[in-house]
C-alpha cells in the first residue's frame, strides 16, 4: 500500500537504525583525500556505513559529496585514505567492488527505443547476469509495479514510471549497496511518495543497503537511518536526523520587527534566549521553549515601543540543521548538474 502524506511514514522507520548498530559495516571510509592539481576537494574524511542502512549523504555543490561517491563507486581513483565495500579494497578491486555496486544515475539514462524489458535485460547482461535472468526481470519489474508495461517502449513512459524503471535497473544484478543520485528530482510530490515506498521496499524486503544524496530535505529526513553533512571537503555533522535537530537544541522562534537591531540587542544577553540573528525582516531565536518565550519578547518589545509584525515558533528543521551548519539552505544550491556519477555508464566501466 502506497503511503499519501509525511504522517504516512512513522518515526519507527527510522529506529530500526539501532537495531542494527552490531551489523558489519557495508561501506567504511577511513582518511580519504582527493585533490585535482592544488586543490583539495575532499580532506581526509571518514565514515561508516553499516550493511541494511539508508544512509544520506548532504551538501552543497561543490562541498565534495560527489567526488566522495565517485570514489567509492570506482568512477574516480582517489589520492590518499581507504575505501573498502563488505570488506573489499575498492583501489585493489575495483571489479570485485563494481559487482557489488548498483546506482541510480541523477540525469536519465534508459533508452527510449527499447521497452522496459529490453533496458533491463540488457542491463543484466553487461552484469553477465545469466541464471534465472528471466525470472530476476520479472521479480523486479514487479516490486516497482511495472509488470503491465514490461513490453512498452520507454519513449512512452512519464517520469515517475521512468525513475521506478531505473531503481529497478540498479537492482537487476542483486547490488549489496545501492547508490541513488537526486532520486526524486523533477517529479511531483505524489509521484516522489511512491519513489519513497519503492526505496523502502527494497531496503525493508530486500535488506538493500543504499547511499541517498537529495536535496529535498523532507525525503533525507523521512528515508534515511543516518546522514552525514558535508562541506568544503570535510565531514561536519553526522547522526540520525532526529539527533540533528535536537542538536540544535528546543525551539526556533522568529519575530518580526523593522525595528530588527534595537529588539536585537535588548534580547541577546537574556538568559532564555540561546542564539538570536537577524534575518531579513526580523529575529530568529533559538531557545529551549518557544511557547514561554514569545510572550516574554512581546513584553520587551512593548515596553521599548517597539512594535511586532508576527511572531512564529516551530521545531527544528533539517533546513535549520543545515543552514546551522553550512551557513546556506540547501535548495540555494539547486542539484548538482551533470552528475559525475553518470561516468560509471558512460565509458567509466572499464
């Protein structure tokens, strides 16, 4: 059964990350470097990923997410630190290591003049996936439910059916880790809850372990166990999503004010107020319990004559942890363009 809205998808999907705390790591990056000439675009960072995980891996352009995936994917040789899949030196082995790899690549990259059958068969055959092949098309072209169309032409496809084809494309040859790239990018809200379903499917049935970079916040907090930030080439934050907005500790509360300086100051030596900055057209607050705070700032602002265009207060987001972090929203950014990724198609299998 599809799910139809976030209240669809519970806190407990994502608890099942401690359950599996004692597994065997499916992916450990240890001191990893990478620099083109003088520049050094990711610097020494490390991480693990643990085998059935959904794990998110978020940035900025240019912070070094995707150089970091194209070494891990073999796409790109990287300069110092080790990368090792279920215990596989990627450097060493790269071929052992491909085999267990499958990605879902940012830009499209079916064919339009064969069917869904013939995308996926011939697929499987560069993975010299021989035995049952048949039968592992079938299977597949049933969990993202697109048996109906297995003889139609891509060309003929929308986009959701398109991208529910490349999951299952990714899949064909039975990865141990899946990597998906923008996996919702460009589709409408409904079309990407039902991306959602497929992606848990395959991690819940499937005990898939998969790699996720988005830029839709919303998705990373909603699929993944964990998730690491990443900017400037340097991991800054890793933990479960819900342990990342903790972090930022209890409400954000924001005011609006033209008299935005002078409210400023009288608030940022209170004792209630963790943080304040301004913003464009007023304050945002950090502070333990937003709902005993407001009234406390209409207080000071009334008696300093100052007067309040609205006043608001919600729980951190991943966008607040974001912007925490990096000092920019995410969606600023735009998705990556041209997704280096795409290599491991296009010539980069070799």
């Amino acid at each position: 059964m599809l799910h139809n809205s976030e209240s669809d998808y519970p806190f407990g999907r994502r608890s099942r990350a401690d359950s599996k705390g004692g597994s065997q790591d499916a992916i450990a990056v240890k001191d990893l470097v990478k620099r083109f000439g003088s520049f050094t675009a990711v610097k020494g960072i490390s991480f693990s990923v643990k085998a059935g995980e959904i794990f998110g891996l978020l940035g900025p352009n240019g912070a070094g997410k995707t150089t970091t995936i194209s070494m891990i994917t073999t796409t790109l040789s990287h300069t110092s630190g080790s990368i090792k899949l279920y215990g596989v030196d990627v450097l060493k082995s790269k071929d052992t290591a491909r085999q267990m790899i499958g990605i879902v690549f940012q830009d499209p990259s079916l064919d339009d003049q064969l069917t869904a059958w013939e995308n996926l068969d011939f697929h499987a055959r560069l993975y010299n996936v021989k035995e049952g092949k048949k039968e592992i098309i079938s299977n597949v072209l049933k969990l993202v439910e697109l048996s109906d169309k297995a003889d139609a032409l891509v060309s003929t496809f929308s986009g959701g059916m398109r991208r529910r084809l490349e999951i299952a494309r990714g899949f064909i040859h039975h990865p141990k880790v899946l990597f998906l790239d923008e996996p919702t990018l460009g589709l409408d809200p409904q079309t990407r809850r039902k991306i959602w379903d497929y992606i848990i499917k395959l991690n819940k049935e499937q005990g898939l372990t998969i790699i996720l970079t988005t830029h839709y916040l919303e998705e990373a907090d909603i699929l993944c166990d964990r998730l690491a930030v990443i900017d400037h080439g340097k991991i800054i934050k890793t933990g479960t999503p819900e342990a990342l907005k903790t972090s930022l500790g209890g409400d954000i509360v924001r005011v609006g004010a033209a008299k935005k300086k002078e409210l400023c100051r009288l608030l940022e030596n209170r004792n209630f107020i963790k943080s304040i900055k301004e913003t464009t057209d007023g304050l945002e607050i950090s502070t333990k319990d937003g709902s005993r705070v407001i009234p406390l700032i209409a207080k000071i602002a009334d008696s300093n004559k100052i007067e309040l265009d609205y006043t608001t207060i919600k729980r951190p987001s991943l966008e607040d942890v974001f912007i925490s972090l990096t000092g920019r929203g995410i969606r600023e950014e735009g998705a990556e363009a041209g997704s280096a990724w795409a290599k491991f198609s296009r010539g980069g299998r070799r």
